[in-house]
C-alpha cells in the first residue's frame, strides 16, 4: 500500500477508533484502579466525650492515616442528631459501645465503619452494637436502587442530544424535545422505582430529577458547537466518567480517593444523590444545597444555548456582509468586462491562500435550516487528495466560498444560497473537475470529486442516501 495511502488510512482508523479507546481507558483510570480496594478518607465520624474522641482519634491515626475524622460530642442525642443532620457519617457512644449510623449513605460505608470500631469496644470490653437512624426504603435492600433510578436520568439525556443532532428539527423543537424527553424519563422512573419500594412517595423528587435531566441535556447540547467532534469523549468524561464515581451512590463518598470527593460537591449526580437522600431519609437536611447545584447546571446549558445562538447569528451578519461585498464586486467586474468566476486549471492548481481553510471533522452540526454542502475529493486510484481546492460560484459567477480539503480529502460549505450553484474541484497535477447543482434547505447535499492526470475527472453524486438529497 503506497505511503500516502496509509497515512490516509492512520488518520482515518485515529479519528474512528479514539472515542472507544478513550471509553476504555477512562474506565480503567476512573473506575478500576480507584475502586478496586475501597478504603476510608477522612470519613467524618463523632464521639461522645472529649477524652473518648482524641483516644480514638489516635488509634485510628495510627492504624488507619487519614482514614478519619473524630470529632466528639457531648452526649448520645448529639451524636444522633449529628447523623441525621448529615454532619458526621456515624457516630460511637463509647460508654455502652454502640455505633449509630445511616445505612441510607450506603451500606458499605457500615461494613467499613463496624470492621474499624468493633476493636474499640473488644478493648473496652464491650461488643460492638449499632443503630440505624435512616434505614432505606424496603424495596432498596442494598441501597443502591436510589442510584441506579438516577444512573438512568444522567445518561439518557446525553443520549437524546447525540439523537437529535441528527434530527431534522428546528433548534427550538430540538430545546422543546429535551424538555419534554426530561418530563417523561423523571415520571417513568420515579413510578418505576415507587412501585418497586425503591423509594418513598414524595413529589419533591420529581423536581429533583427533572433537573437533573434537564441540567445535562442543555450543558451537553450547548458543548457541541464549542468541542464539536469531541463532544462525545467530552459528555462522557463530565457525566460518566467523573459524575458516576464521585456520586456515592454505588460507593460511599468517602471511601473513595479525595478528588471524587471534591467532585462530588460540583457533577449533577452526586448533588441529585445528595438531595434525594436528604428528602427521604433525613428531613431535607443537604436538599437545598443539591437543588441549587442542579439549578446552576441548568443555567449553565441555558448559557451556553443563548451564546452560541447569538455567535451563530453574528457569523451569519458576517457572511451576508462578505456576500454582499463579492456580488457588488463581481458586478463591477463584469462591466468592466471581467470575468466573474475564473476557473482555469492553472487557478486551482495554485491555489489562494486568502482563502478559507475547512476541516469538516470540526464543523458542528447544522441547524435544520441551514443548506450545506459537503463531499470528497479523491484521485484516479480512490485515495483521498487533502488540500484540493474547492470553490462554489452562484448562477451569475460570484463566487460563494474557497476552501482547501482536510487531510481525509473531505470538504463542507455551509450557508448557500436558494439557487443553483457551480461547484469546482481541482488539484496539482489532476485536471480539475465541475458540477452544478442546487442544495435544500435542511439537507446535507453531497457532491463528491474523482480527479486524474486524464480527461476523464468528474463529479460523483450519491444518489437516495439517507441525509443527503438527490441532486440536480
């Protein structure tokens, strides 16, 4: 295979083949090495008295390094209340050694917290009795049906914007869809997980969710003409990779490495884990604080929409205003006697590098109103021919765009006008190639180039392809 050809081939498998290497070594860095032996990191913990506590506090400095965080209290009620407030994790009475506790922040953090305190009280001469101030729902046994409710409400909003860019609907419509599709998801899971006994009846949840769709649907689809290609390993990496750990639904909080831990006071799904908890387990104590982080998510994709909806509309003034220029110019021209539209060979083959530079693999997608144009180039043996000069004129001979193809041989016009267009091809040493054809509004239409050393260059035109419209 000639080199040019496996060049070609190595951008085509890299540009095809990084989201589901980046799937695969993200999990394995977010997921396998962090949780593969769970352990305490600064878990909050109380203790009734003061001597009790810095005792306590210094065996646990000695076997367990930063493993906890003693603090003491002066009676049992406080240590009670300091659990339910969400203050500490748990809380040990050393007098009669008995250990209160939350199994709604995870089960597993109980199994951690008894295997840490039931040599405290062997030593005193007790044995180890605990309480559970906040039980979960019957139906949530291991206490993490809560999460998975929620795992489906962060995932399937990133879903839908990867759907409906490829939809044929207006921006609004898209907006309306997401809102809607939010609506229905946060109803299909709450009466799902309601009639399982996963959760407690409680209308506040719906909230609580709806957000939680609502504040990644519009972050993610705001994102796209910002990353453009990589909004895939963008959305992910936010809202899997970094939202699932950090949460503390499927792993308690702290007992996973510090930094999720500070990433969970800022990703959406831990601040919904955190508010559901808080509204069914403990009288809305860290409710509040997780409803306004969603609510910031929320204006965070609301933000981006508006921005990128008025820099569209500023690029757009712009190319009107450049159109307006060259028609006035081709009009000068042509009577002065000029031509409007050259297209010699010699033109193309050099080139002009006044023109614009079009990497089709970083254009986002296009509003269904728009009418884009959009094919490859490619010479006599199939290979991609990268740098080819392609340039579009309208029905009187103005031109419309220049551009240069990718490295894969691919080119994109965006913005053309309601008329017949003439589209030229043409490459050094290839004879350049022509075609004429009319684009539709809200379609991608295709023209693809073949060009040779011979006579025989032409246009190739897919004809009844999903997304491209038959041309004339």
């Amino acid at each position: 295979m000639p080199k040019e050809e496996l060049k070609s081939l190595a951008r085509k498998l890299a540009s095809t083949l990084w989201f589901p290497m980046f799937f695969v070594v993200g999990f394995m860095v977010f997921y396998l090495i962090p949780f593969h032996a769970p352990a305490p990191h600064n878990v909050p913990v109380a203790v009734v008295g003061e001597q009790a506590a810095a005792g306590i506090e210094v065996s646990f400095g000695n076997s367990v390094p930063d493993g906890y965080d003693i603090s003491a209290v002066s009676s049992e009620q406080a240590a009670r209340r300091a659990v339910l407030d969400r203050d500490v994790v748990a809380a040990y009475d050393p007098a009669d050694g008995e250990m209160f506790y939350a199994s709604a922040n995870g089960r597993m953090a109980v199994q951690m917290l008894r295997q840490s305190f039931a040599p405290v009280a062997a030593r005193a001469g007790q044995r180890l009795s605990t309480t559970d101030l906040a039980a979960t729902a019957p139906g949530d046994v291991m206490g993490t049906g809560l999460f998975y409710c929620l795992m489906a409400l962060n995932i399937a909003p990133y879903v839908l914007v990867m759907m409906l860019l490829r939809a044929q609907l207006t921006t609004r419509q898209k907006l309306g869809s997401m809102v809607g599709f939010g609506m229905v998801s946060t109803l299909i899971c709450y009466f799902t997980a309601l009639s399982l006994d996963v959760i407690h009846n409680d209308p506040l949840l719906l909230l609580v969710g709806f957000l939680l769709t609502q504040g990644i649907a519009w972050t993610a689809y705001g994102l796209v003409p910002i990353v453009k290609q990589f909004i895939p390993g963008v959305a992910i990496g936010l809202f899997v990779l970094l939202s699932l750990p950090s949460s503390g639904g499927a792993i308690p909080l702290h007992f996973v490495h510090p930094i999720f831990q500070f990433l969970h006071h800022i990703m959406p799904l831990g601040n919904a884990v955190d508010a559901m908890r808080g509204i069914l387990y403990f009288d809305g104590a860290g409710a509040a604080r997780g409803t306004l982080v969603l609510c910031a998510w929320v204006v965070l994709g609301v933000a981006l929409v508006v921005f990128n909806h008025f820099r569209a509309e500023r690029r757009a003034a712009r190319t009107t205003e450049q159109r307006t220029y060259e028609q006035r110019d081709g009009e000068q021209r042509e009577r002065s006697g000029e031509s409007a539209g050259r297209t010699s060979g010699e033109e193309y083959e050099h080139g002009d590098e006044s023109g614009v530079t079009v990497d089709p693999a970083l254009e986002a997608p296009e509003p269904a109103h728009h009418r884009t144009l959009a094919g490859s180039v490619t010479d006599g043996s199939g290979a991609a021919v990268p740098g080819a000069s392609v340039t579009v004129t309208d029905g009187r001979g103005v031109q419309i765009a220049r551009m240069l193809t990718s490295p894969e041989g691919e080119y994109r016009v965006h913005d053309l006008p309601v008329e017949s267009i003439t589209v030229v091809a043409a490459a050094a040493g290839l004879e350049p190639a022509v075609d004429r054809l009319r684009a539709r509004q809200g379609c991608v239409e295709r023209c693809d180039f073949l060009l040779d050393s011979e006579s025989a260059s032409r246009s190739v035109r897919p004809v009844g392809v999903s997304g491209a419209g038959v041309l004339s």
